[in-house]
C-alpha cells in the first residue's frame, strides 16, 4: 500500500501575513533561534509579497519576496515546518514564487542563508536546496550579519517564459 501524500496549497502572494508566519518562524529554532531577527523579520513580512502554504487549515510554511528593483528581487525570509520538508513543499513555493515575479518583470532572484564557513547541519541542509532548486552561490559577506553567522547570498536567473496569446 502506498503512502498517502497530504495535499498542500500555495497561496498567491499578499501583504498582511506576518501573524501567520510568526509562528511557523518560532517553530523552527534550529534556523531562527534569534528573538531580535524574528521581532525583524515580522515587522518586515506584513509590507512584502508572502506566499503562504497551508494543508487545510494549517499554516505550513511561506515565502516573503523583497523586489529591489525593475529585475530583481529578494526571497527575503521564508520557513517550513518540519514534518514538511523534503515532501515537495519548498520546491513547490519557489516555483509558484518564481512565477509570479516573472510576471513582475524580475529576472534575478537572490536568497541569503549562513556561510559553510560556519558548521551547522541545518543550514548546510538549506544551502543543499537552494542549489538543487538552480540557486548558485555568488558572494559571502563575513560580517553583514554578524561575524558568528557569515552571509552566503545565492543568486539565480529566472526564465521568463514567453505569454500565449488568445486569439
């Protein structure tokens, strides 16, 4: 008997999330376990485009996008829970995300997550995905955050894929 796979759904990106994703940020201390960060990332969310994934009622995981410009944008902070990773969820989320900047114009994509040069299994896991999902690393900044949490930002293109026209 096959395992049956639980339905998830990925919202269009709004404004206004940030007392949904609060919690699922909180409920991943291995990634967010500074309370000033989280405090910062939930101010920004409510101004930025978050897409939220949820399994019926459930809040599971979210995508905020932080557009710096004509072509290019930011997936400024985004989260899973648990007992969703590795189910297709984040590759899912990015895909609905990247397409919804396409039809903003933006062509790049950036992503910022810890270092290599700091050991730590989960953001070694998060670095994983972002290149299996075509993200490559650009530069490090060993102090942006701060020196114990050394900046990877990863870049990726996004295709723009040509519109059908309705005849």
């Amino acid at each position: 008997m096959a395992a049956e796979i639980t339905p998830f759904v990925i919202h269009e990106p709004t404004t206004g999330l940030a007392s949904r994703c609060e919690p699922i940020l909180r409920g991943l201390p291995d990634w967010f376990g500074i309370e000033s960060a989280i405090v910062h990332y939930v101010k920004t969310i409510d101004s930025l485009p978050t897409l939220m994934v949820t399994c019926g009622e459930d809040d599971i995981g979210f995508l905020s996008l932080k557009v710096h410009g004509p072509e290019a944008a930011d997936a400024y902070v985004l989260g899973i829970l648990e007992p969703w990773h590795r189910q297709g969820v984040g590759r899912a989320m990015f895909a609905e995300g990247e397409a919804w900047l396409a039809t903003q114009g933006i062509r790049f994509l950036q992503v910022k997550t810890v270092d290599p040069a700091r050991e730590c299994k989960y953001y070694a896991v998060s670095r994983r995905f972002y290149e299996s999902i075509g993200f490559t690393k650009l530069e490090t900044f060993p102090t942006l955050w701060d020196e114990s949490n050394p900046c990877l930002q990863m870049i990726k293109f996004i295709e723009m894929k040509p519109r059908t026209s309705q005849v």
